[in-house]
C-alpha cells in the first residue's frame, strides 16, 4: 500500500502493518489518495536525483575534473539537514566530519536513502530534511562560517562519493558555480 505522511508531505509504499513515518518518524500517517499515488509512481519511474548521481559517476572517473565538477554540480539537487540536532542518547551536538586544521566537513546527500542511512549509523533522531542545490547549501554554509568557532565545508556522500570542498575552497566553489 502507498502511504503519505500528513506532517512532512512524504509518500512511500509498504507492504506490511506500518505506524509512523520513515521519514520524520511522526505516526501522521494516512493512505495515499489517486492523485499523491500517481505522484509517487512518476517519481519512481524518474528519480529526482538521477543528475546528482550521474555528475558524481563522471567526476568519479575521472569524465569531469574538478571544476567543470564544480560548475555544474552547483545545480544538483541535493538533502541535508541542520548542523546541530538530537542525538538518541538525548544530548544535542553538532553532526559534521572532520577536515584539515580545525574545520569541518557538513554532508550533503544525492538520496533520501542515503541521507537516512548516515544519520541512522550517526545516532541522529528526529531530523529535517531540507532539499536544495548544492550552490544554495554552500551559500546557506557560507554564511553561518561567519559567526561560527569551526569553519565547515562541505562532503557529499559520505562513506560513498565523498566529494569535499574544504572551508576555505567555498568562496572558489561559489564564484564558480554563479
Ligand atoms: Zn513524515
């Protein structure tokens, strides 16, 4: 049965008993009418991520370097959530990876999957996803670096693709993707 979350909009497909949503865990969660089932078929059939995937393949083999990675990769769609979040052992802390000389590295996502499978392993509950280009994530990064003690760039696919740009590199990265 196809199923949609009244909370957080996501519609997915089970085949046994289900309670809450997979994607924000609320149990909001109702059968799918005509219209959101048809939606759901179309968005199988063509995976809005395809682009992200198919720029991170050729970068990966060396089709694209990496600024002409750059330059057009700053259109994907991408998933992310916010730096600080909850953890399941109740504490709140900041979900990044390490990178050079004290910064960091905060992971984007080619995938819904992919996102929840790293926040899964990373302990992190009751999240949001935001989905947006990656030019907008480096812009959005760009801006809280100003106020921020650590300094973060950005990883895409941790653990899979794991392309990063470094915190001094957003600049770089921005200018060429505008
Ligand atoms: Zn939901």
């Amino acid at each position: 049965m196809i199923y949609t979350c009244d909370k957080c909009r996501f519609i997915f497909e089970r085949t046994g008993q289900v309670d809450s949503c997979p994607d924000c865990g609320k149990p909001s969660i109702r059968e799918a009418t005509p219209n959101e089932r048809e939606e759901f078929r179309k968005k199988k059939a063509a995976p809005e991520n395809t682009n992200s995937v198919f720029l991170l393949e050729q970068h990966e083999k060396g089709l694209l370097d990496d600024t002409s990675f750059l330059k057009v990769f700053g259109k994907a769609k991408i998933f992310y959530s916010t730096p600080y979040g909850d953890h399941k052992d109740g504490g709140a802390r900041l979900f990044a990876l390490p990178a050079s000389e004290s910064t960091g590295y905060l992971p984007v996502f080619s995938s819904h999957e992919r996102i929840k499978e790293f926040y899964e392993n990373a302990g992190r509950c009751a999240y949001m996803i935001i989905e947006g280009t990656f030019l907008s994530f480096l812009e959005t990064t760009r801006q809280i670096n100003t106020a921020a003690p650590v300094k973060m760039g950005a990883v895409i696919d941790p653990g899979y693709f794991g392309v990063t740009v470094n915190a001094d590199m957003l600049d770089t990265a921005i200018s060429l993707m505008k």
